[in-house]
C-alpha cells in the first residue's frame, strides 16, 4: 500500500505541475524585447533593482520578455531617457521625480527643502494615497507610472571647504539638478547654483569649473566624486524618489497579462531595492571616508536655520503645487512621527 500511495502523490504532483505548465502556456505573453534606460552605474541600488526587475520579468515569462538594461546615461540623461519613452523610442526608464516633475508638476512636493526627516517618513508618502495618485497622472503624458525606487537623502560636497552653517554656502558653485525648486533652494542658502545634466557632473568638478555638488551618499561614491571632492556634508535637505515608468504606446501593446507581469515585477522590485540601498546606506560613510573625504554633520541649531532661510521656497511653490496636496503630505508625515 505504501508504495501505492507514493504513486499517488507523485501522480498528483506531476498533474499539479501540468496543471501550472498550462496556466503558464495559456498566458498571453509574446516574445518582446525591452530596452530600459537609467542614469546610474550598475553598482549603484538603482541599477541593482533594475537587474532584479529584469530578472523578474525573465522569471515570470519563462524569458519570452527580455529587458536590456542600460546603465549610466547611454541612451540620454533623465529628461532625454523620459522624452524618448514618451515617443516609444525606449520601452522603460526610471526617472528622479525632481526630473519627472517635468511632465508631472506635483512630483515637486518631493523638491520641497527639509520636508522629511526619515526614510520612514518618505515611504509612508510614496506607499500611500499620494504616491498612488502621482504616479496615475503619467497616463496623461503618454507614459505609465508602475512604482518607486528611490536615490535618498541628499547631500552636499565641495572642494572648497566644510559647510557648518548657512554663510558657509556663500558663493560657492554647486551643481544641482535641472528643477526650479532645487535652483531656488540653494539660492536661498546663498549658493550659486548650477543646474547640469548628471553626465557632465563629474568633468565640471574635475576642471573646477564647478566647486561642488548635491547628491546621495550612494550617488556620490557610484559617480567616483570622492575621487575629486575633499568635503562632504550631510544636509539631508532633500529626499529623491524616482518613478519607474513605461512608454504608454508599448504598454498599449501589451496584453493584459503582459501588464500584469511588468507591474508585479516592479511592485516585487521595491522590497529588493529598499533592501539593499539601506544596507549600503549604512556603510557607504564609512567608506567615503576612507576614500579621502572630510565628513562633517550639521549641528541641530543651525539645520534649522537652514530650514527657516528656505521657508520662503516652500511657500513660493504650495501654491502652484496644490496646497491640498502638500497639506495630505504634510498630515501623512506627521502621522508617521507620532
């Protein structure tokens, strides 16, 4: 009997196993070939989810879709990578909302100067009704918002000398990212800000044509700026998304299963990224330091001088943002401190 029974479960299993084989046959899913940009190096947590995303398409397709990554700018920086989406040039990139609020204006509640103080805080927002909504109105601009990654605190470095309080910014040329609220913040702290395209960061440094930047910890190491930058200050003045989107006209082409597929490689994408860019998080003061750089932190007296010298920014823009929408955020992020 005993043998009888194991035939038995191994029948019920291998019928189980058809059973799958055909549901994964019967799944509309054609052989497609998808190019996905992004700006970053490979090594970068943002590369890293963009190989598990292509990883998890291949899985869940038996590989009859294959997504071509490609790292650091090679088919344009953010804003041309975003507009040849938008043109079914490219099929997917991954864009920072400061340069998706090129096409998406509401995205700048995420610009706003010092409005997060934890990743906690920036999750509760982007996982909740805000980041949903946000993330729906790409469908206006011939794109589809799927999910978030995102790039992290962001931080200062120059070549000039450590900034320890607000007048330490004065004068000092530092490139940030092509968006209105960035320039207008620095320019409140009294810098000279120089909005450049992410590629042509590294040699503006280099030449001295510029004195210093604005960028994640983890940007800052993958972009090698700690080879030419002597400070490094944490401001942690901003918290940078960024939107993983699709060309709306390929996703038009797509059966609803293939949809399907993509958007649940993406949602699985975001546990695996928040994974490993905190775990990097952690070292990467560590290793900068190692590397050269002077590390310094800003005492709380003056951090919030530089909250006060940049209230003016975030005024300026509630308006043309929705103040009901920053008025949610805002509640959404109190919530998360009680």
């Amino acid at each position: 009997m005993k043998f009888h029974y194991k035939h038995i479960a191994a029948g019920l299993t291998a019928a189980v196993m058809a059973g799958l084989s055909v549901q994964a046959a019967a799944a509309d899913i054609q052989e497609r070939r998808v190019k996905f940009s992004y700006p970053v190096s490979r090594t970068n947590p943002v590369g890293m989810a963009t190989e598990k995303f292509i990883e998890l398409v291949g899985q869940k397709t038996n590989g009859k879709i294959k997504v071509t990554g490609y790292a650091d700018a090679q088919l344009g920086n953010e804003i041309q990578a975003m507009s040849s989406a938008q043109g079914g040039i490219i099929e997917m990139t991954v864009v920072s909302t400061a340069g998706a609020a090129n096409n998406v204006k509401e995205l700048g509640i995420f610009d706003l100067p010092f409005l997060f103080q934890s990743v906690e805080e920036a999750d509760a927002v982007i996982d909740g009704p805000v980041g949903k909504e946000l993330l729906n109105k790409f469908a206006a601009k011939n794109l589809v918002g799927l999910c978030y990654w995102d790039y992290g605190f962001r931080q200062v470095s120059n070549s000039k000398h450590p900034i320890n309080k607000v007048e330490d910014f004065q004068g000092l040329k530092l490139r940030v990212l092509q968006n209105r609220i960035y320039i207008d913040t620095f320019k409140a702290l009294g810098a000279n800000p120089l909005p450049l395209p992410y590629p042509e960061t590294y040699t503006a440094l280099e030449t001295k044509a510029i004195d210093g930047q604005e960028s994640a910890y983890l940007v800052t190491k993958s972009s090698g700026y700690q080879e030419i930058q002597k400070y490094m200050t944490e401001t942690n003045h901003v918290f940078l998304p960024a939107v993983v989107m699709a060309s709306k006209r390929f996703w038009d082409r797509l059966s609803k299963d293939e949809r399907a597929v993509i958007q649940q490689s993406c949602d699985e994408s975001v546990t695996y990224f928040r994974q490993v860019s905190r775990d990097q998080e952690k070292k990467v003061v560590g290793e900068l330091s190692a590397a050269g750089m002077s590390m310094n932190k800003i005492d709380p007296a003056e951090k919030q001088r530089m909250v006060q010298a940049t209230a003016a920014v975030t005024e300026k823009y509630k308006t043309e943002l929705g103040a009901e929408l920053v008025d949610r955020t805002v509640a959404t992020i109190n919530q998360t401190r009680k």
